[in-house]
C-alpha cells in the first residue's frame, strides 16, 4: 500500500522565522498538498538555551499570513498530540534507554569543566578533541565504567548525558531525493549527545527521530545544514529497529545573498534594505528587523517569489497562485545548488500582483493609508485615480506619493520646473487660459482637453510652454498623469482654484 504522505516543518523557537525557514515551510506544504498529504507543525523546543519567548507566535502568524495552513500542530492539535516537544519530554527517555540496552549508546559522565579542559588540551597539542571511538571507552562513560560504578554515580544523582555509540568504520549508504545518493563513512562523525539528565529533555537528534517516527511522517524536507546529520538520522531509525518505515530525506539548497557569496543574512538586509523576515520582529530587547507584511509586500507575492528561490516549473511562467504551485511543484525540480536572492525581482512581483488587482481592489487598500494622511476620499474618486496611477506604483504607499497632489492642492512648487515654465508670457497665458476654462461648461477629460488645445492652436501660443505652466499650477512639479485626467478628477472648481494660487504665489 502506498504510504500516505506526511510531512512536518519543524522550527526551533529560538527567534523569528527566517525567509529561508518559510521557504522549508512552504516546500513541504507545496508536497503534502501535492500528494494529499498533511502538513505538520511541530515545534522543536528542546534546548532551553537558546528558547525566546515570542518566536512560536512569530512563526505561527508567519505560515498563517502567507497562507501556508497547518493540518496539526500546537494550536489545532492532531492525533500525535502534543506537537510541542517540550509538553512530550517523558516520551523520550525510554527510548534512549533502549539505546543504551541495545548497545548502540552509552551513559557519559564527563562534567562541562572536564570536557572544557580536554578540549583546551587538545587545542595546545594543535589536534581537535572528538568525542568518538578513539576516546570514548578511556572517558567516564559506561563503556568504561564498571555497571556497579554507572549504578553508584547515577544514584548519587551525578549529571550524565546519553551518546550515540557510533559505528567504527562503516560505509552509510543514503539517498536524498535532491541530491541523490550519498555515502559517508562513520570514522569521520562523533558520538553525538541524545539525551541530558541536566533538564531530562533530549536533543534535537533524538526529539527529532523519535517524534517523525510516532507521528509516521513520510517525508522529511529541511534545510541542507541537516545533511551532515544525516548519517546519524539514518543508524538512529537502524538502532531502534525503524528502518522499514523511515522517511526518505530532501535536503533543500540554501538561499545566498544578492551577490551570490554565503548565506543570506539579516545583515545583507540591512545594509542592501531590503527585509529577511516575512514579518516584523521585535526582540524582547526590544531589537527590531522590517518584515515583507510591514514594508508593504502582498503575501502571495512574497510565497510566489520564494517559490521559485530554488524551484522551478520547467517553464518561462513567472506568476503562480498558491492552487497553480500545488498542481506544478515537485521535489525533482528543487536545485541542488544554492539559490540567489533577487530583492529587485521580489518587488518586481509585488509590482505584478498589484496591478492585476482591480482598481476597485487597489482603492479600497488605498483608503485607510489616506485617512492616516488626513484626506477623506470616497471610494469612486480614489479608484478612478489608482486606475491612472497603477501602473507606475510597486506598493500600495506608493501610491499615496504618486497621487497625494490630486487630493491636496500644491504647497509649493517645484524651483526648476518654475525657473523653465513660469517666466515670459506664460503667467499672463495661465490667466487667460483661466477664463477658457471657467466657460467650459461639461468638464470632461475630453471635451476639456479639445477646447483648450483648439485655444492654444489659434493664439498660436508655444504648446509645451502653457501646457507645462498650466501643470505647474496643478500639481506644482513638472511630472504626473495627463493634466486633463487631473483637471477632471480635481473638477472645475479645484482646477480654478489652484490657478488662482499660483497666479497670487507664483506671480502674474
Ligand atoms: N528543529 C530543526 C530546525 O530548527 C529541525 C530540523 C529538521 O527539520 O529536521 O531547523
């Protein structure tokens, strides 16, 4: 029987979610719903060190505004409930225990000082201390120990950990879906921590296994910093006699900076301004960093764009809703090399998604941004000036900067465009054009622009000239739509008005 796919996205709170953590969220939702399988939250809460308060809420309003949806996790719940590892910790310590039955780990008794101090010593000697084969039956382990001495310490309350006893020279053959088969032999790796007695909580490594193997996930999809865990993944599932139904594994190339060299971090953001979080986060030091939803990107631009930061469809189609990546992705076609990112080409697509809004759509998001400026606008009028203006805009703020002058009447005016146009015989020509333009009587775009025009042509005044004195007046800048969409949506009054102004400011 066919295996039903499942598959989790795994995050440890220790902060808010990285882009390239959505983008791990979003591949595996990407396949779950592919295959009609059920997308998992699980957090990974294990190490009390590096916990942040805050970070679960983050991540959980992050995959809800991007409209990733969870099928189990800590707020919906499931049938592998608790989905926090912290609230599941007495389920792990029998299995490191049969770690231990079975031989494949071992009790190690050595406090932090002492390893402190064999590592420093190691260090002197210009060799790297290893916790492995080579050392770990001359350590306080129970590989060296006798039973009675393990028993005498443990009772006594001493602190020990649990070790993964890793085998000595063995090939580990594995398969990634992204990068095919991999081999690595086990002399190379260390015997890594399982469990603490210290808080009475595992590690990541065992949580992990543990936890994909009772909540019968199919598929694990996770960053490739997990590829050198992998062996240890792989003998962990053989040691607790899981194999048969151990996931297959997809480790997802890394996001590198605009440049192309290392990881994208916070950092780059800051200096090349663009955002790394999907929302804004603020620490409890009350550190901030901008989000994609506070500076303005639509969500489904921002999943669209992370989509293809590693994926492709095979096609030249850019533009995906959410259904269309369902229907197109797949593992096969995930890079094995790391992934660029593009901040141009990720406001490129917000661009794209706001102007395939309707107009209407784009004036109603509008709104609110005016009332904050202090202009009360009724929905008809801001549509019919997003539909000028639409185009031009990359966010919806932009559009405030685009079309403040048609809802505020100049202040000022432009120095250079008046140094060029408001000179000559151009002021007298505004106030004739005035009167032109207060006996026009159906004030239309069109009707306006033809009456004017035929004015012009027959006092064979210079075209440019009146028209650009003629939009100094209106907008109180040279550039802007066409002057007679702003003489009809401002109307005739306002377009009246704002001659005057310049007539007494500017002078005749
Ligand atoms: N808790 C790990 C992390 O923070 C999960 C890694 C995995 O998916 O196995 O990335």
């Amino acid at each position: 029987m066919e295996r039903k796919v499942r598959v989790r996205f795994a995050p440890s709170p220790t902060g808010p979610l990285h882009m390239g953590g959505v983008r791990t969220a979003l591949y595996n939702y990407l396949f779950a719903k592919k295959n009609g399988g059920d997308f998992i939250l699980r957090i990974e809460d294990t190490d009390s060190h590096r916990f942040v308060p805050g970070a679960e809420d983050y991540i959980m309003e992050s995959l809800a505004w991007c409209g990733i949806a969870i099928d189990e996790g800590v707020r919906e719940g499931g049938p592998h409930a608790p989905y926090r590892q912290s609230e599941r910790r007495e389920i792990y310590l029998q299995y490191a225990l049969q770690l231990i039955d079975s031989g494949h780990a071992y009790y190690a008794f050595d406090t932090p000082e002492e390893l402190a101090a064999i590592r420093s010593a190691a260090e002197a000697e210009g060799k790297t201390f290893a916790y492995d084969f080579r050392v770990r039956e001359k350590l306080a382990t129970s590989l060296a120990l006798s039973p009675e001495e393990v028993r005498r310490r443990i009772d006594a309350g001493e602190q020990w950990v649990v070790r993964f006893r890793m085998p000595e020279n063995e090939e580990v053959h594995m398969h990634d879906l992204i990068r095919g088969d991999v081999t690595v032999n086990t002399s190379t790796l260390d015997d890594k921590v399982l469990y603490k007695s210290a808080d009475a909580l595992p590690t990541y490594h065992l949580a992990n296994i543990v936890d994909d193997h009772l909540m019968e996930i199919s598929h694990v999809i996770r960053g490739e910093e997990w590829l050198p865990s992998l062996p240890l993944h792989y003998l962990l599932y053989r040691a607790l006699g899981w194999s048969d139904t151990q996931p297959q594994f997809a480790h997802l190339p890394l996001l590198l900076k605009p440049t192309g060299g290392g990881k994208l971090s916070k950092r780059d953001g800051d200096k090349m301004g663009f955002p790394v979080f999907p929302l804004r986060w603020v620490s409890p030091e009350g550190e901030t960093a901008r989000g994609y939803r506070e500076d303005g990107y639509f969500p489904e631009a921002f999943v669209n764009m992370l989509a293809l930061l590693g994926w492709n469809p095979g096609t030249e189609q850019e533009i995906f809703s959410m259904d269309e990546l369902i229907e197109a992705f797949s593992l096969e076609r995930v890079s094995k090399s790391g992934a660029r990112f593009n901040p141009e080409k990720t406001r490129w697509f917000n661009a794209q998604y706001l102007h395939a809004k309707t107009d209407e759509e784009v004036a109603g998001l509008l709104l609110p941004l005016l009332r904050k400026k202090g202009v009360e606008a009724d929905l008809a009028k801001t549509t019919r000036i997003v539909a000028l203006l639409k185009e031009r805009a990359t966010f919806v703020s932009d559009l405030w900067d685009l079309s403040s002058f048609l809802f505020i009447a100049p202040q000022e005016y432009d120095a250079k465009g008046t140094a060029k146009f408001w000179k000559g015989e151009n002021p007298a020509r505004i106030a004739a054009l005035r009167e032109v333009l207060a006996g026009i009587g159906d004030f239309t775009k069109e009707n306006a622009e033809r009456i004017v025009h035929d004015w012009i042509v027959a006092r064979e005044y210079p075209m440019g000239q009146v028209m650009n004195s003629f939009r100094l007046t209106l907008v109180g800048a040279s550039s802007g739509p066409s002057i007679f969409d702003i003489c009809e949506i401002i109307g005739k009054e306002e377009t009246l008005r704002r001659i005057d102004t310049a007539l007494e400011k500017l002078g005749r």
